[in-house]
C-alpha cells in the first residue's frame, strides 16, 4: 500500500512484507526483469487483474530465483532491528494450454531474521496502528512459503476470464522471553474479465478482489520486567493485565475493485496509454488477552482510491514510458476499550516517473529514469493530543545499460541516486539522500538462462554520521 517504499526505503531497509497484505497492486517501473527475461510493460502487472495474464506472457516459462540481502541499520528507528538478513527462493511456471487458456503456478520461501530487535513483537511496528510490544530485546526469525495458481481462459475470440488464488503462512519466533510466537494465514482471491479488441490493440479489464489475513500472537511471561503493552496510535499504550501467557489476534479482510483500458496504437501512431482506477477497503479486528479468553482491544479502517496512467512510446530502437499515479486513503481507528475516535490519517499521494529505454548499437542498450513523489499527510491522534501534518517530498534518478559481450553473455550496470523526506515516525531527521548500484552477469546456455547480480545501497540521514547500507544477491535461471 505504501507506494514509497517500492523506489526508497525498500532499497535500504527490505522489510519482509510477504504476508501483510497490500490494498492495491505496487507498480514498478524500475523492475528489470522488463529489461532482462523478456517480459515487456503490460497492463497485468499493474492491474493485477487475473485475465490480461495471457496477454502479457505468451510462452512458457520457467524461472527459478534465488534473492539474499543483510541489511545493516545503524540509523533507525526505535522498534526496527539493528541487522536484518533475508533470503528467498522463488519458483514460476506458466503453461500455454493449447490457444485458449493458459496456467500459471509458484510457490514462494521466505526466511527473514531480524537482528536485536528491541521491544517489538510485530514484524514491522510502523504499519500497525495497535502495536504490540514487550521490555525485552532479542532477534525474531520469520518463515513460511506461499502458493498461487492462476488459470484464465477464452470465452470468445474478444473475451476472457481469469482467477488468481494466493495462499500463504508463515511463523515468527522471538528467540527470548516473552518468546513470542506469531503465526500468520494469508488467503488472496482475484476474479478478472478482460475484452480484447479484433486488432488487439484495445484492452478493457474489469476485476474484482477479496483478501483475508488472520494473524496471532503468543508471549509467554518469565522475567518480571517483561511488561506487554497494547499501543493505541503511536503515543498512547494501555498496560496489558500481566499473566503467564498475553494472546493478540490480528484479523484483517478488505476487497478491491478495479477497471483498466489499454490503447496500444494511438490513431495508428507508435504512442499508446494504459490507465486503470482501483477503489477498496479493509478493516482489522484486534483482540488481547489470554489464550482462552480474548477481548476486543481495538478496530481500524482503511478506504482508498489508486488512478494509474501509462503513456508510452516504442519502435525498433526506443521504449519510452511516462506514467501518473494519484493515491488517496482515509484511515481511522477506535480502542474497543472506550469506544471513541482515537485517530485519523489522511494521505494523498503524487508519483510522476518516466524511463527511457534505448537501442545504441547491437552491443549496447542505454537506460533512464526519474521518479517524483509527493505525499501530504494529516495524522490526528486525538487521545495523545498528537497531530502531524505536513508535505514530504521524494526523488530518484537512476541511469545503467546493457552490454552484449557476444550473442550469449550480458553484462548490465545501474546506479540511482535520491532523496526522500521522511514523516514522523523518523522525528529525528528531515532527509535521506539514497545511493547505490547494481552489477549482473547474463549467460545463455543450451537449454537455461543464467542471470547473477549484485547490489549495494546506502541510506545516509543529512544530520548523524550513521548511515544505513544493503548488501544483496541476486541468482535467477530462466528456460
């Protein structure tokens, strides 16, 4: 949901965010397997709309990658880890079933181990408006695997339908007392519909979404300064009633509807636009107590609305995208215990980017791009007395290329530089400035193709001389 951190802090921080379930799609323009595997720009991957699959991937595929990342945070805040260290494995086949249909399958491993995290029992404190917290510090490991299946098929020669099932659980554990346990369930279901013009030149995807995550946390009490609290917003906490074992329950359902339009050829022109809006909601339960007897503790909501546009140009030598994207979103959330309004965020949110792909010789492939966010937030906690309103702004530059040593081995470069603004929950700078790059290595074999590629980033705060770095491996085969 927070679109940021695809292009900012996802560079440096890489939080595990597998199984917290996101209200809208996340679009990346920047992902290079539209540079490197033969996957173009396509209005599935930024719909997510189940019946333009077959549109988009029109062979068969198998691709297995293998991602690992140490993250190292001396600048951070006060419930993040100090180290994180993630690894992935990722598995994908997509099967053409004769001219009408197509499956597509995978499963993905996820093993995440957050380094001296301190107080903090969830996985990322900052995306709960009811946190819950202990006095201990220690490391917490999360794991599990996640499936898909995706099948969609002809109704017609114009028409198609498609349905997209994810499923996924995963289990975390604090490795001291209260020793924590978390366990999250995750079910995803997508139904699209999608018309396709004679010429194929105009798509129009209708889908529709629904999503339900229940997730439990268990602390078992043994030191006596082990104290849970229950947080309330960010600055307001009720002391949980102390017992050898504190239950939280975190239930989460939503639903999101969407329409998307493609025109590939612009009154027979190489321009073409993509444009797609998305409205949805979600709501979270949270209950706490003792195993075999919780209480409602807290509500919250979530509505928001996502407006996409794609305008692109391509030919033989030159790929072009500009793109828009406006999103809005309400929060609100009330303690069960009192039953009044205990905070509102309001966000609206601007990303205007574009990317330039270009063909400079047989050898060599030149790439660019930009990216500019501005986010303006309003966050009332009414209960703390605690408001927060005010304009953050983001920017990234990224340039890199590819160059074809010989018909079988690629070699690929990038760098990005940025600066982001931060809000509250940093209090103690107003910006970052964000740099790295990448390297990788690409080698054709007779049935497989090899992909290997390294990246480094750092975070520096514009007033401390911590700063933040990623290290990363990235290894992907592809037949």
């Amino acid at each position: 949901m927070k679109q940021r951190t695809i292009i900012f802090l996802s560079l440096i921080f890489n939080f595990a965010f597998g199984y917290e379930t996101r209200l809208f799609q996340e679009i990346d323009f920047f992902s290079e397997k539209y540079q490197k595997y033969d996957v173009g720009y396509n209005l599935f991957d930024f719909s997510g709309n189940p019946a333009l699959m077959k549109s988009a991937y029109q062979k068969n595929i198998d691709l297995y990658q293998f991602s690992g990342g140490k993250n190292i945070n001396s600048y951070h805040r006060y419930y993040d880890s100090e180290r994180t260290e993630n690894l992935e494995l990722n598995l994908n086949w997509v099967r053409q079933l004769g001219t009408k249909s197509l499956l597509a399958t995978g499963v993905r491993y996820q093993h995440s181990y957050l380094i001296n995290v301190e107080r903090s029992l969830e996985k990322n404190y900052y995306d709960h408006y009811f946190g819950f917290t202990d006095t201990t510090n220690g490391d917490i490991t999360y794991q599990g695997p996640r499936l898909f299946i995706l099948y969609n098929r002809n109704i017609n020669e114009n028409l198609l339908w498609g349905l997209e099932i994810n499923y996924g659980v995963e289990r975390g554990l604090k490795d001291i007392y209260t020793e924590c346990e978390t366990i999250m369930r995750d079910m995803d279901a997508s139904l699209g519909l999608g018309y396709f013009s004679d010429d194929k030149n105009t798509i129009i995807g209708l889908s529709a979404r629904y999503f339900n995550r229940q997730a439990k946390y268990e602390a078992v009490k043994y030191y006596l300064d082990a104290v849970v609290k229950t947080w309330m917003g960010y600055h307001l906490y009720m002391p949980e009633v102390p017992r050898s074992t504190n239950r939280k329950n975190d239930d989460r359902e939503g639903y999101d509807l969407g329409i998307q339009i493609e025109q590939k050829q612009l009154l027979g022109t190489n321009f073409g636009i993509r444009l797609s809006g998305n409205f949805g909601e979600h709501k979270n339960d949270i209950e706490v107590g003792s195993p075999s007897n919780t209480k409602a503790r807290g509500y919250w909501q979530r509505q928001a609305s996502q407006y996409f546009a794609n305008l692109f140009y391509k030919s033989d030598k030159i790929e072009g995208h500009f793109y828009f994207i406006h999103l809005s979103r309400w929060d609100w959330a009330k303690p069960k215990t009192y039953e009044v309004l205990a905070l509102e965020n309001e966000v609206k949110e601007i990303r205007l980017g574009g990317i330039l792909n270009l063909q400079m010789t047989e050898k060599i492939t030149a790439m660019g791009g930009f990216e500019f966010v501005s986010e303006n937030r309003s966050y009332d906690e009414y209960a703390a007395n605690y408001k927060f309103s005010n304009t953050m702004n983001s920017s990234l530059l990224t340039l890199g290329g590819l160059f074809a040593l010989n018909p079988i081995t690629v070699f690929s470069v990038r760098g990005h530089y940025g600066i982001s603004e931060p809000d509250f929950h940093w209090p103690d700078t107003d910006r970052f400035a964000i740099m790295g790059g990448k390297f990788g290595v690409s080698r054709q074999f007779v049935y497989v193709k090899l992909d290997i590629d390294l990246n480094y980033s750092l975070l520096k705060p514009n007033n401390s001389d911590k700063q933040n770095e990623v290290f990363g491996i990235n290894i992907t085969f592809q037949r």
